[in-house]
C-alpha cells in the first residue's frame, strides 16, 4: 500500500496542499480528481519524490519512503507519467522503450504495447524521439514506456492531454493492461469521463480532499456541487484576468 499521512505543501509562501490523506492499495485503480490549479500535480510530484512536502509522511507499506529520490522510487516500483513528455535526439522509439536494450522485452511485447497505444509498430519502431514526432506520438510512447516497465504503482498525470479524440478508447486499453498485470493506477485528471473509468477517487479543489469514495459517486458530486461554483471556473478554465495559472 502507498500511502500519503498528513501532507502538506507551501512554495513561495502560499500553501498549495493542506493535510492531503490518501492510500492506494495494491491492484486497485484511484483517479485524483479536480480542476486545474487543485494542486494534483503537486501530488503526483510528491509521491513520485520530484519534491517534497513541507509536512507529512509517505510510506510504502511499512517503509517511510519521505527522504527517498526519484531513483530510489522508481526502484521501488513506483512510475510516473509527465504532462510533457520529454525529447531525445538520437534514439529510436525501440531503444528508448528498452532502455538500450537492457530491459528484458521480446519484441512481440513491444509490438503489442506500442498497438495498444495507437503506433503500429512497423512504423514506429526506428523512429527517432526527437521533434519529428508530434507531442501526441511522444506522449504514446511515453504511455508504452510505462506498461513495458510493468511498475507497482503507475501514476499517469493527465494522460489524455495532447492526444487527439480517440482518447477514450486508448485510456481504456491502457488501464485494462496495467489492472491485467497488477499494477495500481493512480490517475491524475479534470476530466469527469476519465475519472469514472477508475474504482475509487479524491476530489482535491485549493490543495484539500473535498470528497472521496467509488468513483462514480464522486463524479456526481463534483458534477452537481461544484458544477456551478465561481471558483471552479476560474480554476478550470483560467483567472478572471485570462491567465491559467495551475499547479
């Protein structure tokens, strides 16, 4: 189980996140759910160790993982999924899936993770990850990464943004992969659709849990309380001065 006790985040002298607690327990799927500027983000870079809170604890099951690195995570078994996925000048979409080579992946696997993300594999295979591919092919390939790495714990920050409408069926089949091998999703999103593909969720608005539970449940209430609320509509869509300031 990974759990989050008590945490709290401040930067620049403003608290994004106030006493955030959350468990995910092996095998299940969780959406963390909220507008943008909520401060989810924040949340994944606190698990996955990129920062770290002001106040709290993180443990993996009995293990206080708080003071752990990236690496360190990641060894553990915990992966996360950028919002921008990140360019590589000089290697192909293959050696960059299989690290060089060094992960153990026959090439049917990688055949079958890169048709689930939508690159057949053909066409794809020998392309570089570099400003040739489109932000949309770059997060695919991003998404493939992840299931070839087969983590504990995968957290997919806003995986559906920068692709195009066939979305739906892409989250689909990369959740149905990850729940077939074991791992538990945490997935990160202001989307009400992609929430509800999830078992459980955390509704976060101004760095607090304003309702947890099944997730359809959750949705609903999000839907009807919040739906008309002012501040989630600057939130969601930008200040009222036209900027878009999210965490």
């Amino acid at each position: 189980m990974l759990l989050l006790r008590n945490i709290t985040y401040s930067a620049n002298g403003r608290k994004i996140l106030e006493k955030i607690n959350m468990r995910f327990k092996e095998g299940m799927s969780y959406s963390i759910l909220g507008p943008n500027g909520a401060g989810k983000s924040t949340i994944a870079y606190i698990l996955m160790g990129v920062i770290k809170p002001s106040e709290g604890r993180i443990f993996m099951g009995d293990k206080d993982i708080t003071e752990l690195n990236i690496t360190e995570r990641a060894r553990l078994g915990i992966s996360l999924l950028w919002q921008e996925p990140a360019r590589y000048d000089g290697i192909t979409v293959e050696e960059y899936l299989t690290l060089g080579g060094k992960l153990n992946v026959d090439k049917e696997e990688l055949k079958e993770v890169l048709e689930i993300v939508g690159l057949p594999y053909e066409l794809y295979h020998s392309r570089f990850v570099d400003k040739s591919l489109s932000g949309g092919e770059r997060k695919r390939v991003e998404l493939a990464s992840i299931l070839l790495l087969k983590p504990k714990y995968a957290i997919l920050d806003e995986p559906d943004s920068g692709l195009d409408i066939t979305v739906t069926e892409l989250i689909d089949r990369i959740l149905d992969y990850l729940k077939r091998i074991g791992t538990t999703i945490i997935l990160i999103t202001h989307h009400e659709d992609i929430a509800k593909k999830t078992e459980f969720s955390y509704f976060v608005c101004s760095g607090k849990i304003v309702r947890k539970g099944f997730s359809d449940e959750v949705v609903e209430y999000y839907k009807r309380a919040c739906g008309k609320c002012p501040l989630l509509e600057v939130m969601r869509y930008g200040h009222q001065d036209g900027s878009s300031k999210g965490i």
